[in-house]
C-alpha cells in the first residue's frame, strides 16, 4: 500500500503505543483476575488487581502524566517516582513493539486502513497471548476462544483474504492436530503435555490464515519451541534440575507472525 500521508504513520504509531500500553495492562493483570492463583505472584511479575493503575511495589496510584507510553518511562528513569522501585523493562518494550507493529501493518497490509488496523490488533492480541503464557504457561479461553471466534467471523465477511471454508478447515485442522499429539503423548507418558490453550491457540491461527500454512506454522513453532526447550534444560540443569514446562504458544505466535509477514511478501517477492 503506498503511503502518501505521514500524518497516517504517525496516527497508526500513535496507535500502536496506546494499544501497547493497554496490552500492558492486560498481560499485568488478566491472569489475577481469572485465577487465583496468580494473585500471590510477587511484585514485578504484574500490577495489583485494584481498578486503578497503582505501583505494584508501593501501590500508590499513579497519575495520568505517569502513565503516558514511553515518555513516563523514559522521565522517571525506569523508576517508580515514589518508591523508586525499578519498573518492568516489559511497558515500554510492549509499548514499542506495539507502534512498530502497527506502522508495520500500513506499510504492508493489502487493501485498506482500515485492515491495516485490523492485523495490527491482531498483533496487539498475539503478544499478549504469547506473553501471558510465557509467564504463566497459560493461555485463557477468554483470549483465544475470541481470537478463534474474530478469525473465523472476519474471514466470512472477507476481510482476512481467505475464504469461509479455508478458515473453517483450518480452524478444524489446528484443533485437531494438536489435540491428536496431546492425546497419543498422554497416551505414551501418562502425562499432560500439551495444554488446551495451545490446541485453541492453533485453531484461531487456521481460522486467520487458512488450514495451508499450518503445517509450516507447526514445523516452525515445534522446531523452535524445542531449540529454546534444549538451551533452557541445559542451562537449568546446571542450576537446579528437575522438570521445565515449555510454554508453546509464544513459539505458535511467533511462527504465525511469518506466516503472515511472508503472505505480505515482507521477506522479498512470493
Ligand atoms: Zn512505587
């Protein structure tokens, strides 16, 4: 798409850190929210569950100047004005991801805007999966039924550049697939291996891309989910030892995002 109008960029940047920061928000606090369990995770790992964006060390609230992405972080110096508690380098790398991924969907995006827009919250939405699972090793239904539900809706009303039917089997086939592996490893180990989330997880990426480029996305997100799994046994082994769950749903998401920046043609001509 050609861009004539640098007050786009600079809108669609804009919005990308906004929506960064609500990210922010989200990966800080949905897992309290959903579980329990979450709530006793000491500070750093995520805000407390009050209404209000609060320091999660010294729980002042925080002002609107304190709250605007990257500046606030920026000024205060990575550090909490109050406490001086050191604040998550998490904020204003999501907060950053997210302008760059959107500029990134108005360059390359086929078509519109305002589809444009539409792939860059669905960036939005794969980060924050990818990173609530990467810290908890959970991805909630509340994120992944909806992102299987837009995928396949979006792409009936043609707004994803597949078909109903090619979103439909690939919603089938990534559930499928993954809960076929889960079921033959419970099966062989009498373990759990896989979660439900990741099974969720896939099915909206077929509902998004098509069932085509699922093999792809598989062999990509198993290869590099298992690289990461081999570095990190080796490395906690010298520590500790003992069991390391690999979260696999960043490893899909990763693997999702080439498969949609290759679609674009990002990585040269197709
Ligand atoms: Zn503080």
């Amino acid at each position: 798409m050609a861009i004539d109008h640098g007050l786009t960029i600079m809108l669609f940047a804009l919005l990308g850190l906004a929506f960064g920061s609500a990210a922010n928000v989200v990966i800080a606090r949905l897992p309290r929210w959903l579980d329990h369990r979450f709530r006793t995770i000491p500070q750093g790992h995520g805000a407390p569950s009050g209404p209000r964006s609060q320091c999660p060390v010294c729980l002042q609230p925080l002002t609107v100047s304190e709250l605007v992405p990257i500046l606030s972080y920026v000024r205060q110096r990575g550090r909490c004005r109050h406490c001086n508690a050191t604040i998550s380098w998490r904020y204003p790398l999501v907060e950053l991801m997210g302008a760059a991924w959107f500029v990134m969907c108005l360059w390359h995006a086929p078509t519109t805007p305002l589809i444009a827009l539409m792939w860059g919250l669905w960036g939005i939405v794969l980060l924050v999966m990818a990173w609530v699972d990467a810290t908890t090793y959970w991805l909630p239904d509340v994120l992944t039924l909806p992102f299987l539900g837009a995928g396949l809706a979006l792409s009936a009303f043609g707004a994803t550049d597949i078909s109903w039917r090619d979103s439909l089997i690939g919603a089938g086939l990534g559930w499928g697939v993954l809960a076929i592996v889960g079921w033959f490893y419970r099966w062989r180990t009498q373990r759990i291996g896989l979660g439900g989330g990741d099974m969720k997880l896939l099915a909206g990426f077929g509902a998004w891309l098509g069932w085509i480029p699922l093999p792809w996305l598989l062999l990509f997100a198993s290869l590099t989910g298992a690289i990461f799994g081999v570095l990190t046994l080796a490395r906690f082994r010298r520590k500790k030892g003992g069991e390391v769950p690999i979260p696999f749903g960043p490893f899909l998401a990763l693997a999702a995002l080439l498969v949609l920046l290759h679609r674009w043609g990002t990585f040269g001509s197709q």
